[in-house]
C-alpha cells in the first residue's frame, strides 16, 4: 500500500508534463484512500500533503473543466487528512488557495446557473424556429451542445465550492489555531457568500458545518455576524432540506455562544416569540431545534426591550411572560 500510495503521489507532482490522466487517476485514487484513516500516515510519509498543496496552488489549466475536477478530489483528499489532528497545521498551509478555490467554485456555479436558467427560457423559442428543418435542427444542437457544457462547468465549480468549505471546515473543527489562521486569510466572508449564491444545497451545507467550526472563537463569531451571517444561516434553516437543518442550527448555537449580540439578533431575525422565549428561558428554538443556548442576562434583557418596543405586544403574552419581561425592563 505505501508503494501504491507513493507512485500516485508523484503522478502529481508538477503540471509541466500535461498528462491529465495519470494525474486525474492519482487525485482520484488518493481521494479514495484517505477515506481509511489508516492511510493518513502513509500519506503524509510519502510527501503527499505539500504536493497536494502544491498542486491546488498551481494555476496552470484552471479553466480545463477536467483539471478543475481534478482539484475538487485533491481538495477532498486533504479534507480527509484534516480530520487527523497531527496534520491540521500542515494543511492550514493551504488556507489562501482553499478560500480563492471557495470564491471562484461560487462565482463561476452561480454564473453557471444563470446562464442555464437563460437558455432554459430560450428553448421554447427555438421549437418554433421557422424552416427549412435544418436550420431548426442545427440551432437545437447548439442548445442541446451549450446545456450539456454549462451543466458540467457548474457540476465542477460546485465541486469546487463543496470540497474547499468541507476542507477549511475540518481544519478548524477542534483547533482553535486553525481557525483564527482561517478567519484572518478572508475565510467567513467567503463562505458567507457561498451561502447567497446559487451553488447547490450541498456546497451550502459544508459552508454553514464552516462557519459553525469556525465560531469556536469569540472573535469568529464577531466577524461572521459582521458578515451577515446571521440571516443567511437562519434563511438556510428555513428553506434548507431536513438534513441540512440540524447543522445549520448547530452553526447558529456556536454563534450564539457567549455573545449576547448574535443571540438577539437571532431571535429579532426569527420573531416575536423567540424574543419572549430567549428573555423568558435564555434560549430561542425553531420547531424542535435549539438555535440559542444558555443566554446571558444581557441577551434576556434586550430581547425584553426588544418586546417592549412592539407595539402592544405586552397586552397580549401571558402574565407570567409579562412579569419576566417587566423584571428586565425595571432591571437597573
């Protein structure tokens, strides 16, 4: 195994040669491997985590759809290394190529979906396109032809976009290091945006399981809220497939987490009740899932200010709920 894993290492080293099957065949082998935890150190001992940084850093063929899948598998194979703790620091390495990969993976997907979208609208006028047959059948494969190319680019640029949230997510899950080197290379407005664009519900997924990493720090969570990332995850929460939705609300707990701020901004983003449950018990819940946790007396104290402000709300929740928010208000 360690020989096999060597020889696909140097399948990867440099771009110069131009053989993009033997290196899309080692960047899909090694991707394969390191899912067995087992096959970390044999990784790492052939000197496969610089070359695969190398190999992301490398801007040679970027816009090759084939090369692009390529790095979505080398990014996915450090994604895996990063879940050994022994190998975060080396991997963190490649935090500005991970974020530049995040960034271009969203643009170009939700560029992508557009430019699909546009000439979905387009086909109805090209069934009535006027004779002879010929000019009608040529334009239909120009269509069928432009479908088929848009749909792969954004097949790759999601890729893209999925696989480099997932890898800068498991490089801070647990390491607090990590996660400030992340965060000051531009990590949370990137991800931030990944989750307005139009990439798929995956790509988001992995870019909310990030942010929540990334919230471990108390400055983290000053600078995601900061981003906007507050009404973007709740959004997310909303709309997003039952899968989705308990990660999402992990993400806002940890945001959540000892900052006073971000947990009233969460339940003024969810509403009135969450205002009176967060200055009532210190926590917010939407549906069966727990969003804010262990608020402070702070966070209870505007979210009763907050009530407070509406108009005539305080006549219309119960007695009890109405002592505790008058306890806060009269509260020097």
């Amino acid at each position: 195994m360690a020989e096999l894993i060597a020889r696909h290492v140097r399948a990867l080293r440099g771009w110069g040669d131009r053989r993009y099957r033997s290196k899309r065949n080692a960047a899909r082998a090694l991707r394969e491997l390191s899912f067995d935890d087992d096959n970390h150190d044999l990784i790492a001992e052939a000197g496969g985590i610089p070359v695969l940084i190398d190999f992301l850093r490398d801007e040679s063929f970027i816009t090759d759809v084939q090369i692009t899948k390529c790095k979505s598998h080398v990014m996915f194979t450090l994604s895996n290394l990063a879940c050994t703790d022994a190998y975060k620091i080396l991997i963190v390495e490649a935090r500005a190529a991970l974020i530049d990969l995040l960034r271009d993976g969203g643009e170009v997907a939700t560029q992508a979906a557009r430019a699909l979208g546009n000439l979905e609208r387009d086909a109805g006028a090209i069934k009535d396109l006027p004779r002879p047959r010929c000019a009608g059948a040529a334009a239909h494969r120009g269509f069928v032809e432009a479908r088929e190319a848009l749909v792969e680019l954004q097949g790759a640029a999601n890729g893209f976009a999925q696989h480099a949230a997932l890898a800068l997510g498991n490089l801070a899950f647990g390491n607090d290091t990590c996660a400030a080197l992340i965060a000051e290379a531009g990590a949370i407005p990137a991800l931030v945006d990944i989750l307005r664009g139009g990439v798929t519900s995956d790509a988001k997924w992995e870019a909310a399981l990030s942010l929540g990493n990334l919230a471990c720090r108390d400055d983290n969570r000053v600078r995601i809220a900061e981003a906007g990332g507050v009404p973007v995850l709740l959004g997310l929460l909303r709309d997003g497939s039952a899968e989705v939705k308990p990660d999402v609300a992990y993400s806002l707990e940890n945001l959540a987490l000892g900052n006073d701020a971000n947990a009233v901004a969460i339940a003024r983003s969810v509403g009135p009740g969450a205002l009176v449950e967060l200055a009532r018990r210190g926590r917010v819940t939407v549906g069966e899932l727990s969003v804010v946790r262990d608020a402070g007396d702070h966070a209870k104290r505007e979210a009763a200010l907050c009530v407070a402000a509406l108009d005539g709300v305080l006549g219309r929740v119960p007695d009890v709920v109405r002592a505790i928010i008058e306890s806060y208000l009269w509260r020097s």
